[in-house]
C-alpha cells in the first residue's frame, strides 16, 4: 500500500509515482485535511484527488474510502512524506502545522505492528546538516532526494 500525497509547487511531483502505483494495481491512499488532522483516502485515479485545499494542494473527496486502522495482518505500507527541509539524520521539517507529525505519530501507533516505511522526499537542496527538531517530530526511515538516498 501506499501513502502519497499530491505535491504542491515547488514540491518534487508525485503524480508520476502515484499514477504508476494505481497502474500496477497498489492500494493508493491520498490525505485530506479534516480540521487539525490528516485523514488519508483511497483513489483509484489522480482525478479522484482534484479538490484544492487552500493551501495549495489537491485532496480527494471526503466520500472516497478512509484508511483503517490497524492495517491487516502482513501489510507494508510506503508512506511519502514532504517536507520543507531535511537533513543527514533524516530529520524533516514542515511546513509548521504539525499534521504530519501528528498522523505519523498516531499511525505508527495504531498501524498494528505492521510494516510501515517512511520516506521523506524532497530536492537535493532542501537537504541541510540539521534542521530543528523536537520531541513531537517524528524521524524519517530514509530521506530520497533528486541527487541521494539516505538510509
């Protein structure tokens, strides 16, 4: 399965993972923000994710499937996270409202033990030597930019 998301400006474009996930017949969950929250849906299509937020990205619609939690026994689970900046630790900063860390809090959690790989993706020029972190952010498995893998 896969946790995407639908990539703002100035964001690596995601669309071409995400449409090639749906072709290969992946599960493919999309966030949402519901109030202070991130609720991920299941799309079948990139045009099942065309509501813009006013923050700039595009959502699915509030209708579509949620994810359920815990995921069922021996599921992995890819979830691609943005950032505004990360570093050689693979920490990541957003964009400062917390909904990421929140959700990956929380689904770390209740993800029911299952395997669960966390991403973060950006351009090679957001990755720094440190970037702020406290006890709420949560660390990224691996940090892929468009120059390196860190692992």
């Amino acid at each position: 399965m896969l946790l995407a998301y639908m990539s703002m400006t100035r964001e690596v474009d995601t669309r071409p993972v995400v449409a090639r996930a749906l072709s290969a017949g992946k599960r493919v969950y999309l966030p949402r923000v519901e109030g202070d929250g991130l609720v991920f849906h299941a799309v079948r299509s990139l045009s099942e994710a065309s509501i813009p937020h006013a923050y700039g990205m595009l959502e699915p619609g509030p209708d579509l499937p949620r994810l359920v939690l815990p995921l069922p026994p021996r599921s992995r689970a890819l979830v691609l996270v943005p950032g505004v900046a990360f570093d050689r630790e693979k920490n990541r900063l957003g964009r400062g409202r917390g909904f990421y860390d929140r959700f990956l809090s929380d689904f770390a959690i209740r993800a029911g033990g299952e395997e669960v790989f966390l991403l973060g993706i950006g351009f090679h020029l957001q990755l720094l030597d440190a970037v702020p972190c406290g006890p709420s952010d949560v660390p990224m498995d691996a940090v892929l930019t468009d120059k390196e893998l860190l692992r």
